[in-house]
C-alpha cells in the first residue's frame, strides 16, 4: 500500500457530527473524510474551470449543435432505466466514457432507440455548478421551445 501524506483540516465537531449522522442515514458505509475529500475535489476542479474562463475567456474549440454552442469541455449525461451515460466535449467533438465520438442523437440513443437528444440530454458548461436539460439551455440563448409530439401535448 502506498503512503499518502495527509493534512489534517479543523471542522467544528458539531457539524463534523451533523455530517456523520447524515452520512450514515442516506449513505451507509461512506465515511465523512472520503465524502470531504471527493466534495473538495469536484469544487477545485469546478472552481479551477471558473479561473480559466475568467483569465482565458470563452472556449474557442467545442462543438456545434445545430444553433446551440457546447464550448470544449461541456459535459454531457444521459440515462436509461438504470444505466448513465457520461461524455464531454474534447476540441470539436462529443467523446464517450468508452472514447467513442458521438453526436448528441447518438449519445441520446446508446441504450434505447427514437429519443429526441434535446429532451434525453443533460449539459453542464464549464465553470457551471448545475446540470440543465438541452432544451432549456437552448431556450436560454433565444431558441424557441420544442414543439410537443401529439401524444405528449396536454388536452384542449
């Protein structure tokens, strides 16, 4: 086993507690310094995203959906039944977890067939907190929603 050296980080015990006790209710088995470390993680690497467009400005690299814009590194989530799928955006292309390069209907349709990329497809742009649904991102920059199919359309 390989020695890491580790520094110790000083929390007050009663929040230390209040995160055990929440650990072991929702995640049984997750000890609070793996859960910290993961969480400090994924904000550096959010928060380092964050520099780099405040220094770099926007991506000149990604890739173009139609009339939608997913700079380099925008990540993309799928999921069907039980099964999520993850892909990101490396230069000009949609690269799968697998390595393969996809377009959003092909991520959309991995693992089940007839689905509309722009409702089955999550995005998270760099130096974004939250994932949004295709759809609303496309909205966002002055798209117009989706048309509903018939059999999803609300009665009259």
């Amino acid at each position: 086993m390989e020695y890491k050296a580790t520094q110790a980080v000083y929390f007050p015990i009663v929040d230390f507690l209040e995160l055990e006790l929440h650990l072991l209710e929702t995640h049984p088995g997750l000890k609070p310094d793996a859960f910290i470390k993961d969480l400090v993680k994924r904000w550096l690497a959010r928060d380092i995203e964050r520099g780099a467009l405040q220094k770099n400005g926007p991506a000149l690299r990604g890739f173009q959906w139609k009339t939608l814009f997913l700079p380099d590194g925008t990540l993309l989530r799928t999921s069907h039944c039980d099964k999520v799928a993850f892909a990101k955006v490396s230069g000009n292309y949609i690269v799968s977890e697998d390595g393969a390069t996809l377009t959003p209907s092909l991520f959309a349709n991995r693992h089940a067939k007839g689905r509309n990329a722009w409702r089955f497809v999550w995005l998270r742009f760099p130096g974004d907190d939250y994932w949004a649904r295709a759809d609303k991102r496309r909205e966002q920059f002055g798209h117009p929603p989706l048309k509903q199919s018939a059999r999803n359309a609300a009665p009259v």
